[in-house]
C-alpha cells in the first residue's frame, strides 16, 4: 500500500532569512500501516516515489524498497518526500539548505502525527538533510544511516557543480536551459562514476562516420536528455547550491550512525567520511563498499548494499 500527503506550508522565511513563497511538502508513505517508519531520501533528482507504484513504474530505490526486501515494505513503512523548490517554484531565486528541507520533513512528520521514526536511510543530497534533521530534530529519530554525503561538501565537488551552476546560467541567458542543463548533466555524470567504470564500460575510439562519435560521449549526451526531462533549469541550480552551503557540526551528532562509503567516490571520498565518523558523538560505524561506481554505488551496488540495510532494519549495526 501506499499514499501521497501533502502539508501546505504556505509562505514561509528558510534559513537565509529570504521567504518561499506558497511551499507544499509532498511525501509518499509505503507499507504496513502501524509498523516502524522510516524515512528514504535521495540526491537532488530523487522524489518521494522510492518504491514501485501500483502502476508498475519503478521508484528510484525500487531494489532496496519492496516487499520482502532489504527494506521489507510488509515489517515496515517507508516515507518519501520531495525536497523543495518543486517545478513550480523555480521562479523564486533563493537559497534552500540541507536544514530548511529537514525542517519540511518535520511538517510532514507532524502531519501524520509521527513522534519518532525508527531510521532516516539518506543518500548523496538526502545524507546531508538527514544529518541536519539530526542535528535540528535529535529526539525524533532512532538511527541515521548516511550514505555517500557527509558534514560538508568535499571542496572538488565544489568546484566541479560551480561549474554545473555557470553553465545552465549561461543557458538561461542564451535562452536554451534544455540544453544547458543536458551538458551539466553529462558533466556531472563523469563526476558520479569512477575513471575505473568509465574505462570498463567504453573504448573511447572514434567511429568510422563523420563527424567522428564516440561512445562515451553518446552516453553521456543520452544522460543529459533525459535529466533535462524531469528537472528545471532553475530547480537544479537551487539544489545544486543547497548541497554547496550544507554544513552540521559533527559534534552536535548523538543519534546512532552508520556510514556508508564507496571507495571510489569522488564526491564524498571514504576519507571524508572518516573525518565525519571520526566527530561525531553518537555510536557511529564506517563501512566501505568495494565498488567501481562511484558517488553512484548507492543505486548501482544493489546486492552488497542490500545486505547491510537489511541488518541495519534489524538494527544490527547498532549494536554497542
């Protein structure tokens, strides 16, 4: 079973002091009524579909959410949610942070009456608004599990989304934001992979048409198509600075972790996360997954990563 609710939080200032104007929080609730509840949050372009609908489509986190699953819809519930500015808001030009997007998970939170939720599994962008939903919310939640994110942005990322960000302005310019922000896409997708995959997966030789093709860049330019369908121009440039201004004191960190980290990520690299580990004040624990994917391991390593979340359901990782 699941359902979609919205909280209409109207206008309403954010952590920069500016106002968002006519906000609605949109989460999706999966699973058992009455049982445990925990909360799926993804990167910039995840939304509150983390399962499969009753359509047959698939949520961006089907393989890890389902019945019977490393996160079994039949012991528990799972909340989505859909982080702000939506489609609709993009005209408004103001910073969204990690903690103005944890503040809206607590709306919805309140809404459905839910004191306390047993976990927030968060990934890439959701990482970073779990930790600040821990830092803001500290007795509502059980247990964190942060995947691929940490306390701060990692300064190479920085720099590569500044790049991202300059880009699809240009193209607002020029009066071609599909188009811009298709090749930020294609840039940031060398960012969420690892040199070890893209060698794996293409040869890089030209083809024997003119002009010349090459194989990953097609690739990459089909990458960018379609991410240029399912966000705005301007949403993405909110979003992408939000991952930028993220910042939480480690120390101000009691809830339980465990932290989730790809070797080859080049976004939230495992030392990164050591740092993060390291600071925090809570029981935490590091793992490193072995993979080839990158920032992307989360969505890619199905199989290793579905193992340890069905022990973190059970609450093994926690253990003192």
């Amino acid at each position: 079973m699941a359902h979609d609710v919205e909280v209409n939080l109207g206008d309403h200032t954010v952590q920069s002091g500016a106002v968002l104007i006519g906000d609605v929080v949109r989460g999706r609730l999966y699973g058992k009524a009455g049982a445990p509840i925990i909360v799926v949050l993804g990167g910039i372009s995840a939304t509150r579909f983390v399962a499969q609908t009753h359509q047959g489509m698939p949520g961006w986190w089907s393989a890890m959410v389902r019945d019977h699953g490393p996160i079994d819809l039949t012991q528990t519930q799972v909340l989505g949610l859909d982080f702000a500015p939506g489609d609709q808001d993009t005209d408004q030009d103001i910073p969204i942070t990690s903690f103005d997007q944890a503040k809206r998970l607590e709306a919805l939170l309140n809404h459905l009456g839910i004191a306390k939720v047993k976990a927030i599994i968060g990934a890439s962008y959701g990482g970073m608004v779990a930790l600040a939903f821990a830092k803001s919310a500290p007795t509502r939640i059980e247990n964190l599990c942060i995947i691929s994110a940490a306390h701060q942005p990692f300064a190479l990322g920085v720099a590569w989304r500044g790049i991202q960000r300059r880009i699809v302005r240009m193209a607002l310019e020029a009066g071609r934001p599909e188009e811009g922000l298709a090749l930020a896409r294609e840039l940031a997708m060398t960012t969420y992979r690892s040199a070890e995959e893209f060698s794996a997966r293409f040869d890089g030789r030209p083809s024997d048409t003119l002009p010349h093709g090459f194989d990953v860049c097609e690739y990459l330019v089909a990458c960018g198509r379609k991410f240029s369908t399912t966000m705005s121009a301007r949403r993405f440039l909110a979003l992408s600075e939000s991952i930028d201004l993220h910042n939480v004191r480690p120390e101000d960190i009691t809830t339980p972790a465990l932290l989730i980290a790809s070797r080859s990520d080049q976004l939230a690299p495992p030392s990164q996360m050591q740092g993060l580990h390291d600071r925090l004040c809570g029981r935490a624990k590091l793992l490193t997954l072995d993979s080839p994917f990158g920032h992307d391991a989360f969505l890619k390593e199905t199989e290793s990563l579905g193992t340890i979340l069905a022990a973190l359901a059970y609450e093994k990782h926690y253990a003192a």
